[in-house]
C-alpha cells in the first residue's frame, strides 16, 4: 500500500518540479501505463490464484490513475517563480544593464530606478519601512553632497548682452 503513496509521490514530485515544461507533462503521461499494468496484473493473479473475478480491482486502478493525472496536472499547471533578476513583465534576464528597462517588452523594472514601487496605504507597516529606507537614503544622499568639494560646483557660463552673430 505504501508503494502506491511513493509512486504518486514521485510522480507529482517530477511535475512539480517541472512545471509548465514538457518534462512534466511527460512525468504525468508516463505515470499512467505502469498503474495499469500493474492493475490488469492484479486482476489476473487474483483470477489465477483465487479464482474469483476482480473487477472492482479496475474501477480502484481508474481512480488512482484518474486522482495521479489531476493532482499531477494541478501542480503542472503552476506558475514557475521568476528569478530576482528577470524581467517581471516577460521574464528576460536583465543582468547587466544599467538602466531598468526590459529590451524585449519595454516595461521599467519595479526593483531598477526607471520606475518607482507603488505606494503602500498609509499607516501599514511596508509602508513605515518605505519611509525608514527613503529617509535613510536620503541622509546617504546629503553626507555624500555635503562632503563634496567647493570647486566641484562649477557655475553655468552667465553671457551679458546680445547672443553673438552668426557667420554667413
């Protein structure tokens, strides 16, 4: 009986872990034909040794294969987690670039500076650490100006008079 439980185990394990690919349909598919070996199998030893009709024993081996394919395509049907460096619109990889636009969908990356998260209601707690992270960059930002040297803020050239005239 045990060796059943491990069987389906197995199986929704494979497609679990291969979800949304076709080695997990494939895990499900090929799950189905040992259980009805193993069933017509059953069946035959029972008539052989016992000398009884077993029919009911294919009604048990349809509803386990039957409960294998749906819970297996139940868990095949997951969405697969997204890597912290993909995309969140279409999944590109977006190591190495310097700017948080996707090339393949155009959509700014929530995490990159193209596009801002979206605000959390006032008085929640991701909200209070937003502001906490916020504040603490901000006071990152000032030591970092105010640390900088006087002859780092050059003045824009400021002309007096009427714009030169240009050549013919």
């Amino acid at each position: 009986m045990i060796l059943f439980a491990v069987y389906a185990m197995g199986v929704w394990t494979l497609a679990w872990r291969y979800r949304r690919r076709w080695q997990g349909f494939a895990a499900i598919v090929a799950g189905i034909p040992p259980v009805l070996l193993s069933v017509r199998l059953d069946v035959w030893l029972v008539r052989v040794l016992f000398d009884e009709d077993a029919a009911f024993l294919y009604i048990l081996g349809g509803a386990y294969a039957g409960l294998l394919v749906v819970i297996g395509l139940a868990l095949f049907m997951q969405p697969r987690p997204t890597p912290g460096h993909a995309c969140d619109g279409c999944g590109y990889d977006l190591r190495g670039l310097d700017h948080g636009v996707c090339p393949e969908c155009g959509r700014g990356d929530e995490r990159g500076a193209s596009s801002p998260p979206a605000p959390h209601p006032a008085g929640s707690l991701p909200a209070a650490l937003a502001d906490a992270r916020r504040a603490r960059a901000s006071n990152r930002f000032s030591a970092v100006t105010t640390a900088a040297p006087a002859s780092a803020a050059r003045p824009t050239p400021h002309h007096e008079g009427p714009p030169p005239a240009s050549a013919p």
